[in-house]
C-alpha cells in the first residue's frame, strides 16, 4: 500500500508544529507539506494528488472555504478533516456540504485527532482507496 500523502493547511504554527509531530507517529501518512494560505494550498493540491487536507478555516490569507469551494471541481476529492476554533452548527455544515469529512473544534476535539487519522488509513485499506 502506497503512502498516504497528507496537506496540513494551517495558520498556527504551534498547532501546525503539534499536528506535524501526531502525524509522524503514523508512518503511513507522507506530510508533503505545511502551509498557512489559501492560495498555497490550492498550489499544492493542484501540483499533487494529495489523499487528506487537514483545513482550518481561518487562514493567514484566504480561508478553509475557499479551499472547500475549488476542490469541488476537482474530479478524485481529498478526505477533508476540518479543524478549526469557528465551531458553529452553521460552519459545520457549510463545511460539509461543501465536501468535509469530518469537523472539529480545536479546542474541543484536536485530542480526536490520530483516531481519524487511523480511521481513514483503515477505511482507506478496506476500500483500496482513501477517498
């Protein structure tokens, strides 16, 4: 099974240090990249094919939504875990909608954070595929 090749697009370095350091733990998953923007973002993902977008919403330039928006033309989608401290029954499921998987409240829910990461590895074994 070939790498997961995972983007983490987040503004916080300390928490995008935390989450870097969580996924290292899981040899399966290739961090390509750390980036703080939307335009970087949709770079990245345009340059590779990238499985999972780890998203918060509010970035340094840019935000989460907009990332959202163009990976909807996109034809093979990324999993999108969104992470973010806008938890809000309306940015949930705006988020959604707009093709996220799973939503969570910095705050609240980052300690979930390598259990969904297990859980798309796992679905993703089972399915052959993570998307």
């Amino acid at each position: 099974m070939r790498a997961v090749k995972l983007l983490l697009v987040e503004d916080s370095a300390v928490l995008a240090n935390h989450l870097t350091e969580t996924i290292a733990d899981f040899p399966q998953i290739d961090l390509i990249k750390a980036v703080d923007s939307e335009a970087s973002a949709l770079i990245e993902i345009r340059k590779r094919h990238i499985d999972v977008v780890v998203l918060d919403l509010q970035l340094k330039q840019g935000s989460g939504f907009g990332v959202l928006h163009a990976l909807g033309n996109l034809q093979q989608k990324p999993c999108v875990i969104v992470l973010t401290n806008h938890d809000s029954a309306p940015y949930e499921q705006k988020a959604i909608s707009l093709g996220a998987r799973y939503f969570l409240d910095k705050a609240r829910d980052v300690q979930r954070f390598p259990d969904i990461l297990r859980e798309i590895l796992s679905d993703g074994a089972r399915a052959g595929s993570i998307h």
